[in-house]
C-alpha cells in the first residue's frame, strides 16, 4: 500500500463555542484521489486551510508530505497546490501573465515560468484565449486557468474546493476527465471537496463523508455501501397498478408487507413517492413479483436498486435526523 | 519575435530566480502606475506644482524686496511664496499628499479578498506578511519616485526661468521637504491599509479614510477652536496664564499629523523661522537675527518628525497584526 501522503489525527477547530472541525482522523495515500464530501459549512474549507497552515487548528495535528502544516506552512505550500472555491484572478493581466506571476512566486525564473504557463495552457485548453484579460473569461474558463495555476508550481498534491461550480454539465464533464487524467498521468495526489455526490462517485477513489466537522465515514464507495446497508444490503422498488387500499396509504403498505411476510429475508417495507420500497438481505426480486402477480395486484413497476453515493448520503442524513 | 523575446528578458531578468517578495513588488508597481487613478492624481498634481510655480515665479521679485533677511535663500521661496490667488507648492502638497496616500491605499487588501484573489496569493509558498509589506513598500516606492520628481523637476525649471542655481545648502533643505512629504504621505498610505484590513468593501474603507481626513482637517480646528473660547483667560490674567493657555492650544494642534507636516515644512524651507512655539522676551533680547543653519533647522522639526514616523510605524503595525491574524477565505 502507497504511503500516506496527508495525515490528519485529532484536528480539531474552534471559532468561539462554535466547533467547525471536531477530532478529525483522516489519511490520504499517495497518488489517489479522495472524494471529501458534506452539505454547505461542514468544514471542509475550514479542514483545508488548516492542512495548507493558513490556519491554525485548537488542537490535533496535520502531517503533509511528512511535514506539519502549522509549524512550516511556506514547506507545504511548495508541494500543495490549492484551488479555492471562487477562484479569482487578476482582471487586468492576461490569463498568460496570471500563470508566470504565479510560477516565479514559486521561485521559478521568468523563462521557465513562461514555458509552462503556455505548456499548462494547451493542457487546459486555454491557448487561444491566453492573451485576453482574465476579465473577458467564462466561469469555465476561470476554473481551468485556476487547475493550470494550480499545476504551475509541480506539485504534488492538489486540493480542489468545489471546483466544478458555476459550470456548466459538459464543463464539468470535461474538467473532471482533465483531473483525473491529470493525476493519473503525473502521479498527483487529488483531495476533491464538493457537495455534489454525482461529481465525487466519478473520479474519486476513495470517499470520505464529512458532516458538522466530523467524518461519518471513509472508504471507497463498495466498502461504504457494505458497512453501511449490512442489515438490508438489497432494495427492491414496487410499483402496483391496482393496489388493494390506495397509494399514500401506510396501510398498503402493511399488506405488502403481510403479502410477502414469509419470504425469508424481506425486511422493512415503506411507501415513497407511490412505490414501495421493499428492504431485504438477499435478492428476492423475482419471489417478490411472483407474489404479487398472484395476488393480482397488478405489478407495474419492478426495480432492483444498486447503491450508489446518493444513497449512502441521504442514509447518513437520515440517520442523523433521527437522532437528533 | 525574437525581439520580444529580448525585451521580455530585460524586463523581467527572466533567466534568473527572483525573490518572491520583489515579483509582487514589481506587480504591485506595475498595477499602481497602470491606474487610472493614479494618472488623475499624477494629474490634478502636476497642474497645480505648474500652476504654484507660475504665481511663485510671477511674485518673487516683490517677495525678495520685502524681506532682506532671508535674500540668500531666494531659491527656496519659490517653494513657498504665493500672492494669495494660488497656494504655495507645499501647501499644495500637504492638501493633496493625503488625498494620493489614500487613494493608492484604500483597496490594498480588501479588493484582492473580493477579488478572489488573495487566497490563491497565500495558497503560494509565501509567507503571509509578503502581501502587506510588498503593498507598503510599492505605493512608498511609487510615492517616492513622484515627489523627487516632481521637487526636482520643479527645482529644474527654476533653475532655467530664474537662472538663479540653488547652494547646496538649498538643495539639501530642499532634498529634505521631499522626504518629509514622502514621510507624510506615508502615514495617509498606512492609515488607507489599515482600513483597507478592516473593512471588507473599498467602498467604506475609501470612506472611512475620507471621513478621518476631513475630520483631521476641518473639524478638529474647530472643535480646538470651541476649547480654546471656552478656556481662555481673561484679559487681566497674568503672563504665566497665558502662556499655558498658548502651550495648551498648541499641544492640542500638534496631535494633527497636518499640523506636524507644515511645521516640518515649513521650518525646513524657511530658515529665518527660530522657534515653533512661544517665545518670551528674555529669549529674544540679544538674539540676533539671521537664518538658522541646516543642522539647527533639522534639530528644531525633530519632534514634528519623530511624531509623524510614529503614527506611520503605529497604521503600518496595527494592519500588519490585523492582516496576520485574519483568516483568509474564499471571497
């Protein structure tokens, strides 16, 4: 197994009473990209800044490369390339001039910084726009002049903050398939942060799922998927033309669920949206549809769900609105 | 091509590794020259100097008959005489220095937050305290160039109008009224960064250092003029009273960094000028009169210099800790 190139153990920020990112375990490994994701003000940004030491965390530690982020921030920062959600450039310098300012920040003479930026341009497909003011960019075109700012410095690892927003869906198509080719052609480390779980399911390897400052979960999708629907790993959808007492009726539901009672292995059953949801520890669907044909309740609809992060999202939020 | 190739390496000493802190340096020049701004101001400065030189050239004959004392330092009167219809160059300059310190100030670190700018700029192997201290030292750097030009290029023309050459001791005196006005113009440039770190929008920080100038220029004479009715002794009290009351009214003048400033220059351009305070008789009887030298003229302004560094060094220390201490978020 590839070394851990972030390691995260017991981060912990507080801004006043409030907890933004409360005892954070986290590793990444070399070269993978790991999904991060969690609804609005979960901390993600607040996690990155403090991997990148533009601040400090109350307590725990951020090891990047081997380095602690909070002691010797300008170390990292050399290895870390960083996209922040809402990247800006400056408007009165060409997108070209952007990228060299910000090479020979990383102490790269003029020359070197020149050829890269216009090498990163034609990568992101920016060539012909590389002598127009960054004024006159699309949101597309920011975000992939923001990607090229970030490789200009050869890093190592590269942390994107909701890069794909504003863009349109073959925007983020693209500049999804410019990631991942990215890091799997060059070895990069990617640390993706969205809220957009289809996004995420994409190009992540590995995801870690981040909620009020604490990472509810991590691991690739299979092995979240497993941990998290142990109990009823199959769900099959029902759809019925001529149920017995009505749809929007728990009810009806009840005599699904009495209907297919003595199958072995069918768990809860639950109305939504007029289907039902029938939960089970083994794949019934075919004795499902045989009872119910005999009972003549007209099937119509017959789903075998697989889960996906969508799932495995709204799960976690389920299962916090019921504790709260 | 290959000429630009060459022209791009002498701009840039492309073939070199350039410390980061002089990229931003240069940056930070190159956007402050390319302002319109600062072409409005460089502007509204250049024709009023031309227009201060023009009542300047047009009254020093009268100026000279009128007052032997100062006969040798004529050069320097070009910098201060006027015949009331236009202000004096240094007048000029202690109205407008504010005016350019803010407007080179007033958005250095709050436009590249709403830019979006700054988080990318600390996301580089940098340290944070870059940022600030390359935006100080630009807009010094800038201001710097503008006034020796302008001090010298005002000195030139004298030159060749008048034909009368400046003595060196002139041309120090007059070498130190620039750095003074640099020195001033760097305290309104600090107090613009500062707002600059505390207000999230140009717009109020542009406002706020507006406030504070017309507060320092306008109101607070008045309101030193209210105290001053309201504590002034009457006409029987004795020579002590009076003499407190003068000291006290001037202690509460000179907190204004304005006040400073035109003592500073005012006694650097004028060396027949003795003493910035009262003066008794005892002090005067026997004193004779005559310019003072360079040296003595420099030792009398150095409390006006020594406060005027201290509120520049008090701005600049104020935002550097604010700036250091803030968290950087996207936009």
């Amino acid at each position: 197994m590839a070394e851990n190139i972030i390691e995260l153990r017991d981060l912990t920020k507080k801004y006043g009473s409030f907890t933004a990112v409360d005892q954070l375990n986290l590793t990444i490994r070399e070269g993978e990209i790991f999904g991060l994701l969690g609804p609005n003000g979960a901390g993600k940004t607040t996690t990155i800044l403090m991997m990148l030491g533009l601040t400090d965390p109350t307590s725990g530690s951020v090891r990047v490369c081997g380095i602690d982020s909070t002691s010797s921030p300008t170390e990292v920062k050399k290895k870390v390339g960083y996209l922040p959600e809402n990247v800006g450039f400056y408007e009165d310098m060409t997108g070209l001039q952007n990228l060299v300012f910000t090479g020979r920040l990383n102490a790269v003479t003029g020359n070197e910084a020149m050829e890269k930026a216009e090498e990163l341009l034609e990568k992101v497909g920016l060539t012909e726009h590389s002598g127009k003011k960054t004024l006159k960019y699309s949101r597309g075109m920011l975000q992939r002049l923001g990607l090229a700012d970030v490789l200009i410095k050869n890093p190592e690892i590269i942390i994107l903050d909701e890069p794909t927003l504003g863009i349109d869906p073959a925007g983020v198509r693209e500049f999804l398939d410019l990631i991942v080719r990215l890091s799997r052609e060059q070895g990069i480390t990617v640390l993706f942060c969205s809220h957009h779980l289809h996004q995420v399911q994409q190009v992540c390897d590995r995801v870690g799922i981040f909620v009020e400052g604490r990472l509810l979960a991590s691991g690739d999708i299979q092995t979240l998927s497993e941990n998290l629907f142990s109990g009823s790993p199959y769900t099959v959808e029902v759809g019925l033309r001529n149920p017995p007492q009505g749809y929007h009726d728990q009810n009806s539901a009840r005599w699904l669920r009495d209907l297919l009672g003595n199958i072995e292995g069918v768990g809860k059953v639950s109305l939504n949206y007029g289907k039902y949801i029938v939960e089970c520890r083994r794949d019934v669907a075919e004795e499902i549809a045989a009872r119910v044909v005999e009972a003549g309740a007209g099937l119509n609809y017959l789903n075998k769900k697989e889960y996906g992060l969508d799932d495995i999202y709204h799960r976690y939020f389920e299962g916090r609105g019921n504790n709260e | 091509m290959t000429a630009t190739v060459k022209k791009r390496k002498k701009l840039w000493k492309a073939d070199e590794v350039v410390h980061p802190f002089r990229v931003i340096v240069h940056k930070e020049i190159s956007d402050q020259v390319n302002s319109w701004r600062f072409i409005i101001l460089l502007f509204i400065i250049g024709l009023t100097c031309f227009g201060s030189m023009y009542t300047a050239l047009t009254n020093i004959g009268s100026a000279v008959q009128a007052n032997d004392q100062e006969g040798n330092f004529l050069f320097l009167k070009l910098y201060t005489i006027s015949d009331g219809t236009l202000p004096s160059f240094f007048v000029f300059i202690s109205f407008l220095g504010p005016l350019l310190g803010i407007s080179l100030g007033f958005d250095t670190v709050n436009s590249e937050q709403t830019k979006g700018t700054l988080s990318r700029l600390m996301s580089q192997p940098i340290h944070r305290d870059y940022l600030i201290n390359a935006k100080f030292v630009s807009a010094l750097t800038v201001i710097s160039v503008l006034f020796f030009a302008l001090g010298f290029l005002f000195m030139g023309l004298g030159i060749i109008i008048t034909g009368l050459p400046p003595t060196p001791e002139e041309f120090w005196r007059v070498v130190f009224f620039i750095l003074v006005s640099i020195l001033y113009v760097a305290f309104w440039l600090n107090l613009a960064i500062l707002f600059s770190v505390i207000f999230r929008q140009p717009a109020t920080s542009a406002l706020a250092c507006i406030a504070v100038w017309l507060f320092l220029t306008v109101f607070y004479n008045l309101i030193v003029n209210l105290i001053a009715k309201a504590i002034a002794p009457s006409a029987m009290a004795s020579t002590h009273q009076v003499f407190r009351y003068q000291e006290i009214i001037m202690t509460l003048m000179k907190i204004l960094p304005g006040e400073l400033y035109s003592d500073a220059t005012t006694t650097i351009l004028m060396p027949s000028v003795r003493s910035l305070g009262p003066l008794t008789m005892e002090q005067i009887v026997g004193a004779v009169p005559g310019p003072l030298p360079l040296g003595q003229s420099l030792l009398l302004v150095w409390p006006q210099l020594t406060g005027l560094i201290a509120a520049t060094v008090f701005c600049f220390v104020l935002s550097y800790v604010t700036f250091m201490r803030r968290e950087i978020r996207s936009r």
